[in-house]
C-alpha cells in the first residue's frame, strides 16, 4: 500500500516544511523581525483579500485546472462602486449588499461564457481583467475616493481601530483574544476527539493514536503561539474574523456537502461525472459565481483597510491567489486541492510578501521573487506527480 | 439564401471588417479614410502583427498561449535602453545581444513547458509578473530616452522614393501595382494547376472576385500610403515575417505538425514526431519576435518606459482568436491572424480617432475578445456533430 | 466456474433445460412485459439513427440487444435512460404498464432504470464509496452523511461480489473491480431495470466470465437486464432473448427457449447476408526467415519503477507470417509492442532487438520507423488519428518527410497517396478531403492502417486492430493484412478476440502476466489449450 514512511510523509507535508524552512529563513534575514506581533498582525490583514480569493480560486481550479484572471480587477470594481455609493451618502448597509450583488453578477456574466458557450476560461477571464479594470477606472474618473463611514471601516477591518475590543480591559495585552485562543484549541480537540471515539464504536478505520495527537499537538501550538502574538499586539484583527469565517464555510462545504463533491468530481472526470446524472454545466457555473462573490467580498475588504479606493488597487491579485493555491497542492488538472493547503499557501505567500518588504527589497525585484515562487511550487506539484489527464 | 449563409460564414472576419471600417468611417466622418490614419493604422498596430504571429504558433499546438510577451517587451526595452543609450552600445551590436536576451528565455520557457511540462499559461504568468518587474527595476521606474536615430529609423522611417515623387511616393504605389499583379498571377496560376491536375477548383468567378476586391484593398493602401510618405519600414518588417509564417505553416513539413499537435499530441508523437520539440519551438519563436515587436515599441516611443507592452498580450490573442484561431488549437491561418489584427487595430484607432475615454477603449476590447471566441465557437458546433 | 469453451454445446443443453421449464412456467402464468419501447425513431442532422424500433422486455428476463457498429442500439438505450429525453424522438416508452417521458438521467433513475454505460463513470482519484454515491448521496440536506455513505457503499459491495473496503480510490483496483463497483453503484440506486452496454469489452475471460455470472445471479433475484453486446459467446450464454438491430430498425427477435440460435444465425441477422467465412483464407503461404526477434526483453512500469510489466519476454517473428499474441487483459502486450517500437513507453528496459538479423537501439519511435517497424495503436481515436485531420493529413502523417523535399510538403503527391490508399484498403468516403472523425469505425481503422502503411515497414504491430469493427469491416481489415504478409511482410497481432487469433494466425504466443507463457503453432492452438496456458501458468495458479 503505502511505501516508505519517510518518503510519504515528506511528500503530504511538503509544502508545511517549506513554510516553515521559509518563516526560519527570513526570521534570520530580517533578524528576528517578521516574527514580531506587529508583523504577525499585519501579515493577517494584508493578505486577507489572499485567503478570500484563494478560496474561491479554489473552487475554480478543482473544476479542472481553471483560473479566473478577472479577479483583480473584479476586486478594483466593486470596491470602486461601493466606494462611490458611500460617497454619495448611500446607506454603508445598501452599498455593501450592492458590491456583494455586483461580484454576483459578474460571476454569472463569466460562468454563463465558461460554462454553457465552453468559452476557455482563461480568455474569458482575460476579457474580463480588462473589462473590469476599464470600467473601475471609468466609474473612479481616475480619482481616489477616500472612504468616510466609521462603521464601514470598522466592521471590516480598516485603519487604526479595526480589532476586536478587549472585553477584560487587560493592558497592553489583549485578554480576550489569547481566551479566543485557547478556546479554539479546546473546540479543535474537543471536535477530533468526538470523531475518534465516533469511529472507532462504529468500526471504521482510525489514523494510529500516535499521528493524531502529534497533529493536534503542533496546530495547537501554532494557534496558542499566533493568539499570544496577537494578544501583545491589538487582539484579534477584524479581517481575521472574516478570513475565519471564509475558510470555515468553505472547508465545510468541500468536504462535506453535495457541490463539494460535484466539484472534486468534475475534475477528476469530467464525462463519468455528467454520466452519473449530474448537471456538470451548472456546478462550473457556481464556481465561478462562487468567484465574483469572493472577489466583491475581497474588494470590500480591501477598500476598508485602505480607507480609499483607487483606480489601481487590485493589480496582480490574481497571481496572489492562484499562486497559493498552488503552492498549497492544488492540481493544475484539477480534482485535487483543498482549503487546508489554501490557508499553508496563501500564508506562505504572505509571509514571503512580508519578508520581502521588511527586508527593504525593492518592490519590483519582489515580483520578481513572486513570480519564481509560483513556477517553482507548480514544477514541484508537476515532477511530483508526473500524471498527465 | 442558403449560399449567403455559407459566404457570410466562410469569411465573416472579412466582412466583420469592412462592416467596422464603413462604422467608423461614419463616426469619425471620413477621417478614418485620411492617409494618416492608414499610416497610424500601420505604426501603432505593427508589433502585433509581429507577436499575434508568434502567438498563433503557440495557440495552434493546443491552445497555448504566452501571457509574458508584454512584460518581455519591456524588459526588452530596458536591456535596449541601457545599452544603447547609456551605454552608448552600437545599433547593431545591441539588437543582437536582445535577440541573445530573446534567445535565452525562449530555451528556458520552451524547456519548462516542453520537457518539465508546466502548463503553459501558469509558466508565463510567471514571466509576467517576473519580467515586468525585472523591467521597472533596471530603468528604476523611469524612462530612458531618445533611442538612437539609426534604430528609430529602421522602424519608423519609410522606403524612400526612387523615384523622386513630390506629393506621391511613386515607389510605393508601383510597389502596391506590382503586389496586384503578382497577387492575380498566383491566383490565377493556381486554379489552373488545380483543373489540369484533376482537383477540386473554385468557380472562375469566385477567383475574379476575389482578385478585384484583393487588389482594390493593396491599391488603396499603396495610394494612401503614397500620400503619407511612402512605405513604412515597419510594414516591411511585417509583410517579411507574415509571409514567411505563412509560408511555414502552409507549406512546410514543421508548419503541419503544429496543427497536428493541436489536433491530437499523441497520435502525433506517436507518428514518430518529436512533439516535445514543436512545443518548445513554438515558445522559443514566440520569444524571438517578442524581441522584434520589442524594438518596434522601442522606436515608436523612441523610449524605453516601465509601462511599455502593457496589455500586448491581451492584443496578440485577441488578434489570433478574432481572426479564427482555434482556442483550443489544430486550427487557424496566418492570412486569418492578419485580419483578426487589423480589425483590432481598426477598432483601436477609430475609438481613438472619435476621442473615446482610453478606459471605455479597454472595456471595448475586452468585450470584443469575448464576443470573437463566443462565435468561433458556435461557429465550429455546427460543423462538428454533437 | 464453467469452462470457457464449446458455448455450442451450453447452448444445447441450456435450450433442453430451459424450454422445458419456460413451458411448464407458461402454462401456469403468463409473463409479464416490464418494458415496450414501441416505433421509436430518432434522427439527427442527416441521419435517422433508430427507425421505428421496437423492443419489449418481460420481466426477469435477460434481453440482449446485438447489431453492427452503428446500428442504433446505444441510441436506442440512450433513448430509453433519459439521455435523450423526451421530445427528441418519437414514439413512446412504456414502463410497467405508463407511458414514461423522461426528461434527464435522473427520471429514468427513480423508475428504477439504470444504465451502466461502456467507458466507467469512474473518478480515478475518490474512494469507491464516493463514487458509488456520485450524485446520489446519503444525507438530508446539504450536508453528506459520510457514516452512511461507506456503510451503504460496504453493502453493496458484497451483493457484487466484491470484497474491497469502500474507502479504497477507485485507481487502485484493476478494471474488471471497477465494472463491478459500477454495477453496486446501480444497485444503489434500486434498479429494477439494469441495461448494461458493453460490459465485458475491457475486461479479461475471468472478469467478463464473473460478471455474466453475476447478471444470472441477479436474474434469479428477480432483476430484469438488457445487455448490448459484441461478444456473440457471452450474449449466448447469458441471455433469454436476444433482438437484433441492423440499421436503426429492429430485425427479428430470437428466443432462446423455443428456437435454436447459433452465432451464424445472429451475424447474418446483423449482416444481411450469409456470412460463410469469418475469417478469410490465405492462398500460398509462404514464410521465411527470421523478420524481428526479441530476447530477453524486460520493461518496467513508467510510474511504479519496480513494478515489471514485460518479463524476459523472447519472440520471434519471420518474413510472411502472422504471429498472434493472446493474453488476459494487463497481461503486457500493448506494453511489450510500445516498448519495442523506440520505447514509446516504459522505463528501465533491457534486452536485445534484431531486425532481419541486427541488433538495433531504438531509442525513439522515428528511429523505429526508420528501422521499418510500425504500431498501430490499440485506439484509434484516442491516440492513433487527428480526428479534426482530413484523411490525406493523417494518411502521410508518420513519414511526410518522404513527400516534402526540402521540407516543404509536396501537395499534389500528399493527395496522390491518399487516393492510392483509398483504393488499395476500400475506405468508403467522398474524398480524401473529409475529416476522419466523421467516418464509421471500421473506415477510421482503414485509414490507420494506410498511415502505417505508407511508411513501408517490414514488421507490422496491430493491436487489436478490429475492436469496436463491425463483422463487415473485420473481414475487410483482414485480407489486409493477408495481403501484407503476402507481400514478404511480417504482422504482429495482439487481440484479446480469440476466435480472431485462431483464425489468423500462423502462429500464437500466450501472455500471462508480463512473460510468455506459451507458443502454439496454428494447427495444435485452440481456445481451450490458450486458456489453460493462461490458468496454468498464473502466479498461485
């Protein structure tokens, strides 16, 4: 079955070592500094609109190595007219529903193309990059409109203020958020736990006793050891709220739901899948609703943390997105991926975006790195497999 | 009615074109018509001509496209720049050493796609990011420039009259009155061989319609371009690649193996073709004329800027696909490729020619992309059984 | 498990023993008729594929559905699981007494009709569980209920016969498991009706033996199945009725308990016309020396570097001879011809190769061809033909160099060859112009076979050169090939149809399991002797 252990778990655990080898690297080369709260606090809210995409670039993928290019741009334009309709005095409430609603039917307008006319989608996409980043430009008149509702910034996390309050006053450390912590440490092992004994009375296969602590072991660890760096900091940044929100949701319905599946299975095969009576048209078409959505969401959080919204925001998102999913095991040929090896990605790309600008490099040379990082991830996912469809 | 449908649909492209020429003619009240336009038409659109080229030659192996050419036109530029304006490089030396730059990423590219089998737009998409921010670095954000006269001239000048016309480049219209002749000649030629050999052959009336209309076109080009100065080096350089492409892709054992590839790879590789080679030929290629559309930008801006060859990419596919390449390869001409972009280059400078907001440009030109391969599509679901 | 020989004589005895039952069963009940299809006619652009067909199934019957390639029978199926829903053809479908209209997959499914199509609606890389439940799931709700998606899926497993966990992914168990899989994937939807196309034609004579032994078994359970089916033994085997389709309409129906039905008497139902030899009969046959020898030859798995799929395998071909290679399914015959032809497949190989008497290195397929060997691959569509191509592409596509001076291709000589080879193999198309992918079957294998052809190869590798061939076209392809070994040629067959490897071949290897097994002349071979070998020479046998 199974060869040698060594090489296995290598294999499914490459891409943690690689983070884990890269936070060790630039720990060094920044001396120490990417480790600081204040970092680990920025990498959470700057690469939200990462975790945000990736996850509904997932979905593309999975359905057969698809992308969506039109992201970034999707991202400047429901941020562009949100942002207007919030000048305009517009109800914060209207305006948010307005750019989910917008993301919506972008999504339908490209998963119409792709999915019903089998318009390849990374020309569909490709138009719509350029579309959409014609039309936010259109729509800002090439201005910036800076974003004035308290609320708006708040709940979303933006500016200065943008944290979960400390319900225990503590000073200069944030109570409530290292509670939060070890909260989810205990619902992690309370839920792993629950499944174990679950499995085992009803007879079925159980990972050895061993693995799984040793697993639950090191996660905790990691969420104690990032609650405590966000407890010295501010607490809870907003945006980590709805990054959890996302990823919970979405790690859900992959694994547990009915479309879920439908997307797995339409990548691994495409024809059994239509053969056994699923509507194969329409589960690619929700991938890309699913898309617009989560890039409407990704633009109202990055028009919040930016306070603004600017003609440019948004270039290279989708390069961002689908560098993560990569990087966290997505196949290019799609029916494998998954959101865990998302959020190792996506942070793995955070990270190294992070390093880099601690480091001082220059921003140019930084794409540079970005763009060798995502061949390197992608030839490493191709030699390790080699199969072709 | 049925023979309509079946003109319309054997050359729509063609007609589309005519359609948007007399549109715009409209719009703009006959400027479109003004010799400068028929010279812009040539100057602005020349490189992508050069790079729908190269990209035909990758869509046709499958598909395949190359997302990097732009950022490479700028990093390009910024080799260029540097050495010839800082450096003080000669000309000729300097192109050579680009090609050299052209050569050397084409292997690489050619090789992870070929032999490592990366897919090919997440390998360009790579190059995009990668070389345009290579790019902006070395011109550290700024622009250098004026690029030297000698390499401008190779580009933007125009054959010079022989003949000494005044008003009317006399070399260029008898160049266009030579184009005809030939272009009839051939025609003609060819549908005699067809008969005597036995084959199929078009009606002697379709041929004659198309050598009327044919040299109606050359002739209008020739005498407006006569107006504006004579012919531009630029098409030059364009007619020289566009017809030995054609040449390759018609005529030669190589050309038919890429439309083979994209037909079926490995039945191909499996006839004893060495397919790995194709693919990595065909993104070697296309790097090579990304450096010749390079330095017609280059001459054109007479600069070297960070923003140079931004969207070429979405410019060369959008030629290719408008002109009828398949998106998912095995099919599409150099003849087709060549009306997808000057409908393209139509459509770009009648919008600018009616003073249209740059951004609304963009959102046109996306919109056309989408709508080209839509009906490409329905196009072929009719011919092929479902 | 029954012997695999002399079917004739199942029949006989079957046909005694059945018709004394169904008669003592008629006199006390009369049968009742599950399914009528009645006049359906279904066209599509230019063709009218199915023509006022009729079809009626009783219950608890076996129903087989024969014809050519072409014939209507997958289309008629087609019709009646929804996949061509109601409104696109007429007549009607009456199921246990209503008049059905089906408007997807899914309504034909909750009547209880269940199609398990020829290629596995399998995904490769999900459990068997997930697959059995792939658009069926356990579960209120969204939300999929694992614990019973895998408990039911372990149920069903055993009904088939299967002894697997359903947590295995479906790309870790052999073809003939995966057919099973998709018939408890059937069964999980609660199928009263079970149509099975194609079922045995990728699977070995143990597997497909083992699966029509499985549809008697459901049988007795009181499960009405129609079977279309090539294999004219198995269909005589298993069925109670068998309806013969030849050009969209139904010809005749036979049934097995009341009349006597031989494989001659179906192929000239499906052929129109008396088919007196299957297999046509070489005049002066003369072989010679030694064309091809292989020693030694061992290959191993591409992915699974230790896995060997070719064991010290040794052949020898000669000048005019056609050498037959046999072999369950897997047994590594594709695997040994690809490696041989400039290692097209395979890591780690080792061994000697001698053409006409020299050692020869083929490290890539154009030196193979060069060296005069040619494959033709097992399938045609997939990996043999640019079905996009006309047939003067693919026709000059394995040596356009000969035609192309300079490199620049030679038009008029393209066609010339094309039109040559028209002839020469009788392939029915307006011109060699047309596209590939819109000719019949058999005219697709003949336009291979030209391409191959116009390479001038000493040594021919088919294999399974008439799979998926109408009876008509079979015997075309095989004076082909009677020709090519007339001419001094030497063709290597690999097929998995025995009765075509007895008919013509000179002489037969047996493949077992990546190493030959045996060597039969033709004279001593025979299904059974092949069998044993086959049996005989297994790991654990």
């Amino acid at each position: 079955m199974e060869k040698t252990n060594a090489s296995t778990f290598l294999r499914k655990y490459t891409m943690i070592i690689a983070l884990i080898l890269v936070v060790i690297f630039f720990s060094i080369t920044t001396e120490g500094k990417i480790l600081f709260p204040q970092n680990i606090n920025n990498l959470i809210s700057q690469n939200a609109y990462v975790f945000v995409l990736a996850t509904g670039m997932l979905l593309c993928i999975l359905t057969g190595g698809n992308i969506d290019l039109s992201v970034g741009s999707v991202v400047c334009f429901a941020g562009a007219v949100g942002a207007m309709m919030m000048d305009k005095k517009v109800n914060v409430v209207a305006a948010v529903l307005a750019m989910l609603v917008i993301g919506i039917l972008i999504g339908m307008w490209q998963g119409f193309w792709i999915a019903y006319v089998k318009v390849p989608p990374f020309i569909a996409t490709l138009a719509g990059m350029y579309a959409f980043r014609g039309l936010s430009n259109a729509v800002l008149q090439g201005m910036t409109v800076s974003i004035k509702s308290e609320a708006f910034i708040k709940v979303f996390g933006g500016g200065a203020d943008c944290y979960v309050p400390d319900l225990f006053g503590g000073e200069g450390f944030n109570m409530t958020c290292m509670i939060a912590g070890c909260i989810a440490v205990a619902v992690l092992i309370a839920v792993q736990l629950k499944n174990r004994i679950n499995n085992k009375s009803r007879g079925y296969e159980t990972a050895p006793l061993g693995s799984t602590i040793a697993k639950l072991a090191v996660i905790s660890a990691v969420i104690l050891w990032i609650s405590y760096k966000l407890s010295s900091h501010k607490g809870i940044p907003t945006a980590l709220i709805w990054i959890l929100l996302v990823l919970l949701v979405y790690g859900y319905l992959t694994t547990k739901t009915r479309i879920g599946r439908y997307l797995y299975a339409v990548g691994g095969n495409e024809k059994a899948t239509r053969l056994s009576g699923i509507n194969t048209k329409k589960v690619y078409f929700i991938a890309y609703v699913n898309m617009g959505f989560l890039a409407a969401l990704a633009g109202i959080l990055t028009i919040a943390r930016l306070t603004s919204s600017q003609p440019t925001y948004g270039q290279g998102y989708e390069m961002d997105a689908i560098g993560a999913c990569f990087i966290g095991g997505a196949s290019a040929y799609g029916g494998v991926g998954s959101v865990a090896g998302v959020v190792v990605g996506a942070t793995l790309m955070g990270v190294i975006n992070q390093g880099m600008s601690i480091m001082g490099m220059d921003a140019n040379y930084q794409k540079v790195v970005k763009g060798l990082v995502l061949l390197i991830a992608v030839a490493f996912d191709v030699l390790s497999k080699r199969e072709k469809k | 009615m049925n023979k309509a449908m079946e003109i319309f649909r054997k050359h729509t492209m063609k007609i589309v074109l005519v359609l948007i020429v007399i549109f715009f003619s409209v719009m703009t009240e006959g400027q479109m018509f003004a010799a400068s336009s028929f010279q812009a038409l040539i100057a602005q659109n020349a490189y992508v001509f050069v790079l729908a080229t190269g990209m035909l030659m990758c869509m046709l192996t499958g598909g395949n496209i190359d997302l990097s050419v732009g950022s490479f036109v700028c990093f390009v530029g910024a080799i260029g720049g540097h050495m010839m304006v800082r450096g003080g490089m000669s000309v000729p030396v300097a192109m050579l050493l680009m090609v050299g730059a052209g050569v050397i990423y084409g292997v690489v590219e050619g090789f992870l796609i070929a032999y490592i089998n990366i897919p090919p737009w997440i390998a360009t998409l790579a190059g995009y990011l990668a070389f345009r921010g290579w790019g902006t670095a070395l011109l550290n954000g700024a622009t250098i420039a004026p690029m030297p006269e000698g390499f401008i001239k190779m580009f933007n000048g125009s054959i010079p009259d022989v003949f000494g016309g005044a008003a009317l480049n006399i070399t260029c219209l008898l160049v266009g009155v030579i184009a005809c002749v030939l272009f009839v000649v051939l025609q003609l030629k060819g549908r005699n061989d067809k008969v005597k050999k036995g084959y199929e052959a078009e009606t002697m009336t379709s041929v004659i319609v198309r050598c009327v209309l044919v040299s109606v076109v050359i002739l209008l080009f020739a005498w407006k371009l006569a107006q504006a100065g004579g012919i531009p080096n630029n098409l030059v350089w364009v007619a020289v690649i566009v017809l030995i492409y054609n040449f390759i892709t018609s005529k030669t054992t190589i050309g038919r193996y890429f439309y083979t590839i994209g037909g079926n790879v490995e039945a191909t590789r499996l006839s004893g073709i060495d397919t790995k080679r194709i693919f990595f030929l065909a993104y070697l290629n296309m790097a090579v004329l990304t450096v010749i559309s390079g330095w017609m930008t280059m001459a054109r801006l007479s600069a070297a800027t960070p923003t140079a060859g931004t969207n070429y990419e979405m410019d060369a596919i959008s030629a290719c696909v408008v002109g009828g390449v398949s998106a998912y390869g095995g099919s599409g001409t150099v003849f087709g490729m060549v009306i997808g972009a000057t409908l393209i280059g139509v459509i770009n400078l009648g919008m600018s020619l009616m003073g249209i907001d740059a951004n609304w440009q963009k959102v046109v030109k996306g919109v056309v992309l989408l709508a080209a391969v839509v009906f490409e599509i329905m196009n072929n679901k009719e011919k092929t059984k479902d | 498990m029954k012997p695999a020989g002399g079917f004739s004589r199942l029949l006989i005895l079957e046909r005694e023993v059945g018709s004394r039952y169904k008669k003592c069963w008629e006199e006390y009940t009369l049968a009742k008729v599950l399914l009528e299809m009645k006049n359906i006619t279904k066209t599509f652009p230019g063709v009218k594929a199915l023509d006022n067909v009729n079809l009626k199934v009783e219950e608890g019957e076996i129903h087989a559905l024969v014809g050519e390639n072409g014939a209507g029978k997958s289309t008629l199926m087609n019709v009646l699981s929804g996949i061509y829903p109601y409104g696109t053809y007429e007549g009607d479908i009456v199921y246990n007494g209503e008049v059905c209209k089906f408007g997807k997959i899914k309504d034909s499914e909750e009547k209880g009709i269940v199609i398990i199509h020829q290629e596995l609606a399998l995904i490769p890389y999900m459990t068997i569980g997930e697959n059995m439940f792939l658009g069926n799931e356990r579960g209120k709700s969204a939300a999929i209920d694992w614990n019973e998606t895998y408990g039911e899926a372990d149920k069903y497993l055993k009904m088939v016969g299967l002894s697997e966990s359903s947590k295995v992914l479906v790309k870790d168990i052999g073809t003939g498991k995966q057919q099973l899989v998709e018939i408890a994937k059937a069964m999980a939807k609660h199928a009263k009706l079970l149509i099975l196309d194609e079922p045995t034609s990728s699977l070995n004579e143990k597997d497909s033996q083992a699966l029509l032994d499985l549809m008697l078994k459901f049988k007795k359970e009181g499960m009405t199945s129609i079977i279309i089916s090539h294999k004219l033994n198995e269909v005589a085997y298993v069925a109670d009725k068998i309806t013969v389709i030849r050009d969209g309409s139904t010809i005749e129906t036979m049934d097995k308990h009341t009349t006597e039905i031989s494989e001659d008497r179906i192929i000239q139902g499906m052929v129109g016309r008396e088919l007196t030899d299957r297999f046509p009969k070489r005049h002066n046959v003369k072989i010679g020396d030694v064309n091809m020898e292989v020693k030694n030859w061992t290959v191993h798995h591409p992915l699974y570097p230790e896995r060997k799929v070719c064991d010290n395998v040794s052949i020898k071909v000669r000048k005019g001879e056609v050498v037959g290679i046999s072999g369950l399914m897997g047994a590594g015959r594709t695997e040994l011809a690809m490696s041989i032809f400039g290692q097209s497949y395979g890591t780690n190989i080792s061994g000697q190769l001698y053409l006409d008497g020299k050692e020869v290195h083929l490290k890539t397929i154009k030196q193979a061809i060069k060296n005069k060997l040619a494959y033709v691959t097992e399938d045609r569509k997939g990996n043999g033909l640019v079905l996009t191509n006309p047939i003067k592409i693919n026709t000059t596509l394995a040596n356009l160099d000969s035609i192309s001076p300079r490199m620049i291709i030679d038009k008029d000589k393209e066609y010339q060859v094309a039109e040559e080879y028209r002839g020469k193999l009788k392939t029915k198309c307006p011109t060699v112009e047309q596209n590939v992918g819109n000719l019949s079957g058999g005219n697709q294998q003949k336009v291979l076979l030209a391409k191959w052809m116009f390479t001038d190869p000493d040594v021919l590798i088919l294999d399974e050169p008439t799979r998926g061939i109408d009876v008509g076209a079979k015997y075309e392809i095989y004076c082909i090939i009677n020709d090519l070994v007339a001419a001094g040629k030497s063709v290597v067959m690999i097929s998995s149809e025995l009765p075509e490897v007895l008919g013509m071949s000179d002489r037969i290897y047996v493949m077992n399991e990546g190493k030959i097994a045996g060597e039969l002349s033709a004279e001593e071979a025979s299904q059974e002797k092949i069998m044993s070998i086959i049996v005989t020479s297994g790991k654990g046998a």
